[in-house]
C-alpha cells in the first residue's frame, strides 16, 4: 500500500515537474523578501516541502534512463538548495546522538538488567559520542553545501533558471541544447 502511495507521488511530481521548477524558483527568490519576514518565512517553508519534491523527482527522472540532462541537473541543484536553506543550521548530529545514548543506555536497563551508574553512563557516553562524530562531518558538509546554494547570488540564478527551464518545458523545449556534451 506504502509503494503504491509512493509511486503515485512520484509519478505525480514527475508530471507536474515544470510548474514544480516555476514554483521553486520563486521560492529560491525568499532572500530577496528580507524586509518582510511573514513573506519569506512562507517562501522558505514552501521551498522546503518543493525542494523534497524536486530531488525526488531529479532522482527519479536521472534513475529512470536518458532523459533531459538540464531537467536534471537545475531541479537536482535547485531542490537541494531549497530544502537544505531551513535545516543547514539544525544540530541533528547532536540530537542524534542523544537518542542513540539514551537508547543504548534503555537497552542497557531494560533489556540486559543492569543497574550499575557507572556502567549506564559509559553505555549512554561511548555509543553517544561515537554517533557524534560520525554524523557531525555530514552536518558540516550539510552546511557548507546549504550555504553554498543559498548565497544570495547563486540561489538567484539557480531559480532563474528553475523558472526558464519551468517554462521552455511547458513549451516542449529545453536549455538542454546549450550545455556542452560530455
């Protein structure tokens, strides 16, 4: 049942993926609203949810065979740069960890019946500080491409040309054409 819904989004965001592109691009666009917070605090959270919807689809499109490289390619970087913009700041290694210790640290009390302190602190400390430092390197590289794709004038020309390659797709065409061959 959980495929099936799955699929059908997918093959939904893969249908509607040029206004899709139009949408992110305006979305991409949030900074430009600085004075007015209401205005991009909506783009931002819009950008967030669309930016899901275009890396799903990137990756679907890119998995499925050949299909248009610049599809790819703008709503890969574009969906990226619009998700990572309200989460790059998170501290998900951290919390993390935290449920990685207090996990090891129940298993330890429930399931093996230990009751020594000290024990149950290294069992929270060691599983902790190990998940600590294997997630923190993917939180550091989360947000340095995050910061990377939303520097003003990058995300600009990204939902610029989310926007054109929207838009040409709703013609029947493609920046496709202009990209050099590989």
């Amino acid at each position: 049942m959980y495929r099936a819904l799955l699929d059908q989004a997918v093959s939904l965001t893969v249908a509607n993926f040029p206004q899709i592109l139009i949408f992110a691009g305006i979305c991409a666009f949030s900074r430009a609203f600085r004075g007015k917070p209401a205005i991009e605090r909506a783009l931002t959270s819009l950008g967030f949810l669309l930016g899901m919807a275009l890396l799903a689809g990137s990756i679907h499109m890119f998995l499925a065979g050949p299909r248009d490289a610049a599809t790819i390619l703008i709503g890969g970087a574009l969906g990226l740069g619009i998700f990572l913009k309200p989460i790059r700041g998170l501290r998900w290694a951290a919390l993390l960890a935290l449920v990685v210790g207090l996990a090891s640290s129940y298993v330890l009390i429930k399931y093996l019946m230990i009751s020594s302190v000290l024990v149950i602190a290294f069992g929270f400390l060691v599983p902790a500080l190990l998940a600590y430092l294997a997630l923190k390197f993917f939180e550091d590289l989360i947000q340095v491409i995050g910061g990377i794709l939303s520097f003003p004038p990058f995300a600009f020309t990204l939902g610029a040309l989310g926007m054109v390659q929207g838009l040409l797709l709703l013609l029947g065409r493609s920046l496709a054409p202009l990209l050099p061959k590989l």
